[in-house]
C-alpha cells in the first residue's frame, strides 16, 4: 500500500531524525548507524554476471526481515524521494503474490526497509555502494549468510572494521 502524502512526510521526517540522515553522493555513511547494526561493502555483487550473488542476498534479506515481523506485522519500504509503502512481508514474494516493493539492493537511489517502531531493518546507500542491517534479531537472524555472500564487514555499530 502507498504511504499517502501526509504519512509519507511524517515517516521521512522520523527517519531524518532518528537516523541523522544526510544524503550525499560523497560523504558517509549517511545515517547514525545505530549500536546493533553491520554494514557491508556491495562491491562482491559487481563480478556476478548471473546475478546468483544478488538473488541470494536480496533473498537472505527478505526471509530476515519477513522472520522479524510478528504474523500480522508490517514493514515500511521507503524510497528516497519517490513513492514508499507499508506491506505485510508475509504477503508479498510467495508464489502467486505479489513482489516485495523495492529491493534490499539499492540501485540508484537510497533503499531502506524498516519495522514501524524503527528498531529493525536496512539501509541501502547507492553511491558508498554499502548495506546496512540493524536490530539484534534481526543480524542473528542474517548477517552470518550475509558475510558469506558479501564478505566481511566495513563497519559494525557505525563504527570501521579494520581488516587486519
């Protein structure tokens, strides 16, 4: 479902505060990437020519975040300047149902999937080329495959990795 004008506002507007949301196509990360989050590198996802990579990843993400929402739950699927939606992940990507709106992997514009309190969810920040995933539940749930796939982390609680 579309989030109408007035909800669309209310919810960026949440977002830019709670996260320090700063887009920009040359500094970040662009959010206060909280206490409980990891973030990636998608760089692995370049040499893919058949994509196996990308669909696992988008896949490890939507089970993590589908394993996160209670049976009745909805997430918050938002777009940086273009239409966002509220959804049931329990309704969409089945055989027969509908797609999730979005993708984990954000091409070209700022992905991000969020719970409605704001505790759980990802960020996709196109031009770092970087994913980040927060909440307690839901990195345990994903962010073991997500190394698989994607390698080891650039950042853990906002904070770098160093690689040594």
């Amino acid at each position: 479902m579309e989030l109408p004008d007035d909800e669309y506002r209310r919810i960026w507007g949440r977002f830019y505060d709670e996260f320090a949301f700063r887009p920009s196509v040359s500094r970040w990360p662009a959010i206060k990437e909280p206490a409980m989050s990891v973030t990636w590198s998608l760089f692995a996802l370049d040499d893919d020519p058949n994509y196996e990579r990308l669909d696992r990843f988008v896949e490890v993400v939507e089970q993590g975040l589908r394993s996160c929402t209670a049976p009745n739950g909805m997430l918050l699927a938002l777009d940086w300047n273009h239409t966002s939606y509220r959804f049931s992940p329990r309704e969409v990507g089945g055989r027969g149902q509908e797609s999730w709106p979005l993708s984990p992997y954000p091409d070209g514009d700022y992905y991000i999937y969020l719970s409605e309190d704001f505790r759980t969810g990802s960020f996709g920040h196109p031009w770092e080329g970087s994913f980040c995933l927060f909440g307690e539940h839901l990195l345990h749930t994903a962010s073991a495959e997500l190394d698989n796939i994607l390698g080891q982390p650039i950042r853990r609680g906002g904070k770098a990795v160093n690689p040594n």
